[in-house]
C-alpha cells in the first residue's frame, strides 16, 4: 500500500510548480504546525487534484474535470481546472453554503445542484461515468491521495527529527497520502488520525469492520465525508492510532490556535492542533489543514472565548 519513495517522488514532480512548500511553524510546545492552508484556495486539497487532473491523458483532461462536493474540494476542483485552461463542473447538494457555491462559480465552474438523496444514488450508481469531464474523487481517489503525500515528504525534508504526525481525518485521503509520503522514507514515524467525538466515523467503523451510519454533528464539517468502504483497508494499515476530540475542546481550540500562533483555522483545519495536549510535544507535527472558516462562527467563537474569560475574571 505504501510505493517505493522514488514513485512518490516522481508522482508529485508535475504538481510541483503550482504548489506551495509550505512551512514549518514551531510553537512554545516544541510541536510544530505544517500550514496547508496557505495553499491555493485555502486548504491542502489543491495537491490532490493537480496531481489527479495532471496524470490525465491531455485529451481527456481537456474534456473538463469533474467532482463531488461542498466544501474545499469543490474549490480546489475549481481553481485546479482554471490553472489548466479546463472546463469544470462541481456537483453539490443543494443545501451548500452560498459561499461556498459563490466561490466555485468565481473561479469558473459551474456548480450542479441535487438533493441529498439524489446525490448519494448517483454516486452509489457512479452518474459520472455517464458524463463527459474526467471525475476526480475528493479522497479515494489514488492519484489524489498520493498528491497529499507531498506534505509527509516535505516535512521530513524540512525536520528529519520528525517523530510523529497529527492529521485531522473526514473522508481518508488527506491521512493516507500524508502516512504514504513520511512512511516510504521514515516508515517508524507514527501516524496520529484525529476526529471529533462530534463524528468518530472511522473509530467506530474500524470497531465495526462497516458503515456506522453516523451523522456528523461538528464544526470539523471537513471532516464529515460519508464512509467509503474502500478507505477501510488504508485506514487499518496506514494510520497507528486515533485520538478523539471533544466538539467542545474543538471549538476552543480554534481560538487557542489564532492566540498561540496567529492562525485561523476551519473546524477541520484546527483539528490536528486540538489533539496535541494529549500527545508529546517533542517530535510531533500537526497538519493545519485548511483555513476556510465562517466569518460569523469566527464571531461566535469569539464571543464565547470572551464570556468565558469574563466568568473566570
């Protein structure tokens, strides 16, 4: 499940020149932070999709690209096929956000709009076979995974002392890629998936050996992609152990985050961070992963960090 470093290497050479080597932030801790949401359109998942749509035949890609989502993979679908000179489409539930749907269409897609029922038997009967663009699924997709190792690649580059890894895991295949590129040159640096207790879908499924049929109640809404029986086997293998964070640490965390590194981070850009005082700071690495957070959960966030310290006063 893990390929030999020099076809990691060779997987991301094309990507490379549209992406940011992002940094290394250090805390007092002696953690560090990995800011992928620094990257083009504010989240990690532009080094999935580059390296999906760049692996493409030319006349295929050339047809468009295509994806499922309402969030930071509907963007990076977006901003990727722009760079490319590509039609795009973005399927999306019909409840997304308005910003997120404003910022497809600013970047030149054209968003397709289902009821949630509708959209998950298209899925399930794979409608995008039937359609003209190339499909690029947001995380179980191995081209899109194997974009994601840059960041395990990177920062063993940047910190060889790297002892473990922290990443926030919805779907998988931010947490896969990550292990893929730490683990084909350093395969004893530890792998730490995180998840709210607001939806603890790959504990429970891993418990299970299935589908928990959990609904997300979290604001880590990036974390709260629908199970995908594929990811099981890459989840088992790849990923050393889980810690579970409470909604609540979650939400703090994210005020924690901007006061103690001035960042801010989505709910599930936050995640990683969220974990680490339960965890040994020297060595450990948490991936920000995205950075796309409501302006009014910002405010409330704050409004509650402020009551809470004038009950303390």
């Amino acid at each position: 499940m893990i390929p030999p470093r020099t076809v990691v290497l060779e997987a991301l050479r094309p990507a490379a020149p549209y992406l940011r080597a992002t940094p290394l932030l250090e805390l007092e801790s002696g953690a560090r932070l990995k800011l992928e949401l620094l990257q083009p359109t504010g989240s990690f998942k532009v080094r999935g999709f580059f390296t999906a749509a760049l692996g493409l035949p030319s006349e295929a890609r050339a047809r468009g690209l295509m994806t499922v989502s309402a969030g930071n993979a509907a963007l990076a679908c977006a901003y990727v096929a722009r760079r490319l000179g590509v039609p795009c489409r973005v399927v999306m539930v019909d409840t997304a956000p308005a910003p997120k749907v404003e910022g497809v269409r600013r970047l030149g897609a054209t968003p397709v709009f289902m009821p949630r029922e509708r959209l998950f038997a298209w899925m399930a009967a794979r409608g995008w076979e039937t359609e003209p663009e190339c499909f690029i699924h947001p995380f179980a997709d191995d081209a899109v995974i194997l974009g994601h190792a840059g960041i395990g690649v990177e920062i063993v580059q940047a910190w060889p002392e790297v002892r473990r890894m922290v990443v926030a895991v919805g779907g998988g295949g931010l947490v896969s890629g990550v292990a893929i590129g730490v683990k084909s040159s350093r395969p004893e640096v530890e792998v730490i998936g995180v998840q709210s207790d607001g939806y603890p879908l790959w504990t429970r499924a891993l418990e299970i050996g299935g589908d928990p049929g959990l609904t997300p109640v979290t604001i880590a809404d990036g974390t709260a992609a629908p199970f995908h029986p594929g990811m099981l086997p890459r989840m088992r293998s790849l990923v050393d152990r889980w810690v579970t964070v409470p909604e609540a640490e979650l939400r703090a965390a994210i005020i924690g985050l901007a006061h103690q590194a001035k960042v801010v981070a989505e709910g599930a850009g936050a995640l990683a961070f969220a974990a680490l005082p339960r965890l040994e700071a020297e060595g450990t690495v948490a991936v920000v992963s995205g950075g796309n957070i409501a302006p009014d959960l910002v405010g409330e966030l704050v409004a509650a960090d402020r009551a809470g310290a004038a009950r303390v006063d």
